[in-house]
C-alpha cells in the first residue's frame, strides 16, 4: 500500500504515522510524529502538512544524533549510549 492509498482511506480521521510507515520503513524507527487529518483535508493539504512536519522532525533529530550519543534498539534508534 502506498502513501496515497492511506491517505485517501483515511481522510476524515486521524492517520497514525505508524500506518504511513508501514509501507515504507525498512531501516530502523528514528522518530515519529501525528499528523491530525482535518475535516476540511484533501490530498493536497495533508500532503503539506505532513512534509512540513516531516521537515521539523528531520532537522530536530539529525541535530541530536549528531549531539547525542545513541545505539540501535532492535529496529529504533535510541539516545543514550549502548546498555550494558
């Protein structure tokens, strides 16, 4: 199922970025974000809204992955150095 699938059987509701990701993840979970579908959403303006949240989560996170320590969890990403 691809992006725009979801997107249009899903309008009108909330869309968890888990079901997006579904579809596309094959590396592991960094970070996430909701991204509310509003009544008056059309394919458009979701799309923007959700590239926009996209943008701000992937200038947060490649900030703090460059700051932080972090391991991999599985299949996540996680701050802090590896557990003993």
């Amino acid at each position: 199922m691809c992006i725009r699938d979801s997107i249009i059987r899903r309008a009108g509701e909330n869309i968890a970025a888990a079901e997006v990701e579904a579809c596309l993840q094959a590396h592991p979970l960094v970070a996430q974000v909701a991204v509310p579908v509003l009544d008056s959403d059309d394919e458009s303006t979701l799309h923007e809204r959700i590239k926009t949240s996209e943008r701000d989560m992937l200038v947060e996170w490649v900030g703090r992955l460059a700051r932080e320590d972090f391991h991999l969890d599985d299949r996540a990403v996680r701050l802090g150095g590896a557990p003993t």
